[in-house]
C-alpha cells in the first residue's frame, strides 16, 4: 500500500542544486486580491486513489508528495528523443530525434513538493514556468500544454519514427505522456491521460480525481457529475471551471485536462493563491 503519514514535514532543499545552476523551478507568489472563501481539501487528499510508489505525508493545512516521476501504469517499449538540447528540444521533429528503449528514455527523477490543503481562488492567475503544474495519482507530474519553445502544442505535435522492426514509435504514448529530454528523463502528461482515469473513473461516469495543481485545487478528467463530456468553452483561461464533483458535492473550483489537439489538454496557469515561492525541483 502508499505511504500515507499523518503528520507533514518542510522538505530540505539540496544546496548543491542550486549552485550548479540546474533542478531548481520556483513559481512567483501572487498575494492580494483573494476571494475570502477558502476550502479544505484534507478528507479529499486522504481518500485520493493515489499509487503505492508514492508516499503522501497529511499535515495542517498541507501534503507533501514525494515520488521517483515514474507511472504506475505501462509505458512504452521505446520513445522518440531529440538529439541534441539546443534547437531539437525546442522543435522535435523526425528529422533532429532519434529512437531509445524506455530503460534509457525514461529514468527515476525524485520529486518532492508541498501542497496547500486549503486553496484560495485569486482575481488573476499566475502563469508558472516551463515545466510540471501539478501531480498526478499515478506518481508522475502533469506539464503545461507546450513544449521547450512555449508555443507548440505537444498534444498538436506528435509523430512516428520507424524502429529496426519496422514498427512506429510515437514521440507521445497513448497516455498522452512522454520522458523530457536528458539530462531531465522524466516522464509527464501533457493532455488527459486514460491510463491514469482508467484507474478511479467508471464507464459513463463522472471524473474523479486524478491530482492536484500545485496551488491545492484538484485536477479531473473531462466528464461532470453527471457523466457527461465538458463542454470546453465552459473552462476558463487555465482549464479550470467551479462545479459539483464526487468529492465535493456542493462544488469546488477545478482544473480539467482534455483530449485535445490544442492548448486546453491540460493546465495552462494557476488561479489559486500562492504565498512563497512554491516548488523545487530535486533531481539527483
């Protein structure tokens, strides 16, 4: 079973990472301006479905979640890599990537983040960095919807290389995810992941949760509570929308990831309050 601790600890930052200039994402703080009504995720974070590689610490008024990055769902034999960090990692395209086994494109990246329990929507949103917006019950991060240049749209963006056996091998699987390129390797979801709903939501069935953004609301998938699809022109500039879910019958304001070739597959900013310069990333 997950590692559930009742009790939260302030995760340690290794300095060594920031004196080398590398593993450190920091998410600008947008106090001020807050709707005075602030609520509790607590009961909902404890009975999230989340995997058995993660380990969940419950405190006051926050969780902390730690994982290696890697899904506890199948991956892909191979992935399509670019070749190089400069102009291919900003524009993969068949011609400047190449083919490597999920061993070598996919490896352990320790991640280890805390999360407000007690989200508070803001007038404006804050738009983070390139890179994870939120966590996912499967142990891997969810990213925005771009790739390194800010502007194509991995779920727009995908395509086949062909291996030695003459088979395709796409740049993003069917879990809508794919490992960032090295020295990072860590795999992420761009757009709604069926192998991540497949584990909580039933046929026809209204989304449950499958994580939280990094501002504490939760993240769903594309059905309402009555089972129907989400109308996408419902969802505001970060994919989010306040509606009664399972776990908050009385509703709650929550993103939605989409299967969608465009911008709205998955989270595009954050609209809760942040405090203090939020999430560091600690790859070792």
């Amino acid at each position: 079973m997950k590692k559930l601790i009742s009790q939260i600890k302030t995760p340690r930052v290794n300095p060594r990472l920031c004196l080398l200039g590398i593993s450190v994402l920091l998410v600008a703080c947008n106090r001020g301006n807050a709707n005075p009504a602030v609520i509790d995720t607590t009961a909902a974070v404890r009975n999230t479905r989340w995997s058995d590689k993660i380990t969940l610490t419950v405190g006051d008024g926050s969780f902390r979640y730690q994982s290696d990055s890697i899904p506890n769902h199948a991956l892909n034999e191979e992935y399509v890599m670019p070749d190089n960090l400069t102009t291919c990692v900003l524009h993969p395209t068949p011609a400047c990537t190449h083919i490597e086994p999920v061993a070598q494109a996919v490896r352990p990246i320790l991640i280890d983040f805390t999360i407000t329990t007690k989200p508070q929507k803001m007038a404006k949103p804050v738009t983070p960095p390139f890179g994870a917006v939120g966590v996912m019950i499967s142990g891997s991060p969810v990213y925005n919807p771009y790739e390194g240049d800010g502007v194509t749209i991995a779920m727009n963006g995908n395509f086949n290389l062909i291996n030695q056996q003459g088979k395709p091998v796409a740049f993003m699987d069917a879990c809508h995810g794919h490992p960032a390129p090295h020295p990072r390797a860590q795999y992420h979801y761009h757009g709604l992941p069926p192998c991540v709903t497949a584990q909580v939501d039933q046929p026809n069935g209204p989304s449950r949760i499958i994580g939280y953004a990094f501002d504490g609301f939760p993240i769903y998938g594309d059905r309402d509570i009555t089972g129907k699809k989400i109308d996408p022109t419902k969802l505001d500039e970060c994919n989010g929308i306040e509606s009664p879910t399972p776990e908050f019958p009385n509703g709650i304001y929550h993103y939605v990831l989409l299967n969608v070739p465009t911008a709205q597959s998955t989270i595009r900013c954050l609209y809760g309050r942040l405090d203090t310069p939020l999430f560091v990333y600690q790859w070792k």
